[in-house]
C-alpha cells in the first residue's frame, strides 16, 4: 500500500530545523498525513546527528499517541558536504555523517534513509566549484561502499535520490551506479518532479524496478523550467496515474512523502492542507 507521508521541510521552520519534531508530527496529523519524514540536521537541530537512541525512542512513543508512523528518514546535510566533495576531509566528515544518520534511521524504526552520494554542480551554491563527473562517480562510490556495513548493521537501506545535482541523470546511470554494489542495502529515491525537466516519473520507476525504496511526492511545470516551476500537486505536469500505475507495477508499497517547498509566503498551512487532499486524489 502506497503511505501517504509528509516530509519535515514542508513545515514552516522545518528547513531551517527550528520547528520541534513533536510540533511537526501534530500538524502533519491535523492535516490529514498519516506518516511522516523527518529530517536529520547539525547537532543542535531538533533532530541534528548527535541525537540518541534515547530521545528517538521520546519521538517514537510521541509518534504513537499522536497516532503517525514515522516511515522514513532525509537529510540536507549532503549540500554542505557529501562523500565525493573534492576534500578529503570533508569527504571523510561526510561519511560519519551518513553512518549516524544510518544510526538515527535505524533507532525511529524506519527502513530507508534519503541519500544524495554526491554533486557535480549545486545550482544554489553558485561560489563551489563544479566537479568531473568521473571525480564524483568514484568518490561516491567509495563513500557508499564504506558506509554498507553501517547499513546493514542498522538494516536501513539507502535510498539514492535524483536531484539537481547534475549526476545520475538518466534511470540507465541511477540503475548502473546501484547496482554496482550488489547490496539490498542501496536503492532508488525517486523525486517524481525533480526529474521532470529531463525525463517522465513513470519511466524512471519502470525503469529502476525493484531498486525503487522511496518516493517523493511533488509537482513541477515543465515550461518553467527553473526552481520557480515547482507548485502544489496536481497543478504541474507529473502524470499521477501513469506514476501511481508504474509504482504498483513495480512492487513499490511504501512511503510517498510530499515535499513541499518553499512554503506559502502567507498561512504556510494551508499549502499542507491542499496536499493532504491533493494526495487523497492522487493514491485513490
């Protein structure tokens, strides 16, 4: 069964890692969610990599009597420093990184953890350096092969996602970078609107299979073409039914996190509540 999910980033102060996890479970519970994505920040963040077994547990039983599953787990960490950064030492810092929030992952009881392996360009960092693609394919590989027994200690798969990262731009390299490891612990995180400049959702998931462990859910115009083209669901040129209909084909019955960002500049809330309905429709 596709679990309609919302991720913490749709929340206001959820991108700035301000909004308090409980606070965010609660609304996304008022606004019709019954799952929920958290996200992992810098420790001293409301759920920052220093988190304990302890207090995932605090948020567990929170989850719990507020009636939410938390279902998976992301993190914007990976823009300020990932596994194939041309660093070493941030390379390295990247990779403890990933291993504690494969830890954290695995204490709130989820199973797949949203990971960004690494970046050719970052279109918001326009002062960093673009990189080879052949620089970033090889670090990132490294940094993922070293962190799989993490991941299989933790059993907390790693989803890999499709962003504008200018890597792994096609399902054909997503499929070929997965499947070089051979491992159940590494998968597809497929964003269906990220994609949509370059590509169709439903390909992509037809495509990758199997390898598919996490979906986000968000909407993009096409003729925009920028970061302006993201809009509230349904509104876009995602092919929900094709989408829906590839998700099924393939087997994939998890979390469909909604990603909504940024947020209305005016009663934020009420962008949560036209998703929860838009995805009413959309998983009917």
């Amino acid at each position: 069964m596709l679990l309609k999910s919302l991720n913490y980033w749709s929340a206001p102060g959820g991108l700035e890692g301000t909004l308090d996890v409980v606070e965010f479970m609660k609304l996304a519970k008022e606004c019709g969610f019954p799952a929920v994505e958290l996200a992992v920040g810098n420790p001293g963040s409301a759920l920052g990599t220093d988190a304990t077994e302890a207090r995932c547990q605090e948020i567990l039983a929170e989850a719990a009597r507020i009636g939410v599953k938390v279902a998976s787990v992301a993190s914007g960490l990976y823009w300020g420093r990932n596994l194939a950064d041309a660093d070493p030492d941030s390379r390295k810092r990247a990779l403890d990184d990933l291993q504690k929030m494969l830890q954290i992952s695995s204490w709130l009881g989820v199973k797949t953890l949203l990971t960004i392996p690494g970046a050719v360009d970052v279109f918001f960092l326009p002062d960093r350096p673009a990189l080879a693609t052949a620089h970033v394919w090889k670090y990132a590989t490294e940094g993922i092969r070293a962190a799989l027994p993490t991941a299989e200690r933790c059993q907390v798969r790693m989803g890999i996602e499709n962003v504008w990262n200018k890597f792994l731009m096609s399902p054909q390299e997503m499929a070929a970078f997965i499947d070089q490891f051979d491992s159940p612990w590494v998968g597809a995180y497929v964003d269906v609107a990220n994609l949509i400049p370059f590509g169709f959702a439903e390909d992509w998931i037809r495509h990758l299979g199997k390898r598919v462990v996490g979906v986000h859910f968000k909407d993009f115009r096409r003729a925009v073409g920028t970061i302006d083209g993201f809009v509230d669901l349904l509104e876009g040129d995602v092919n929900w039914p094709e989408v829906v209909t590839a998700l099924h084909e393939v087997g994939y019955d998890g979390p469909c996190p909604a990603e909504m960002i940024p947020g209305y500049k005016f009663h934020p809330v009420v962008r949560l509540k036209n998703t929860s309905n838009a995805m009413d429709a959309i998983l009917r």
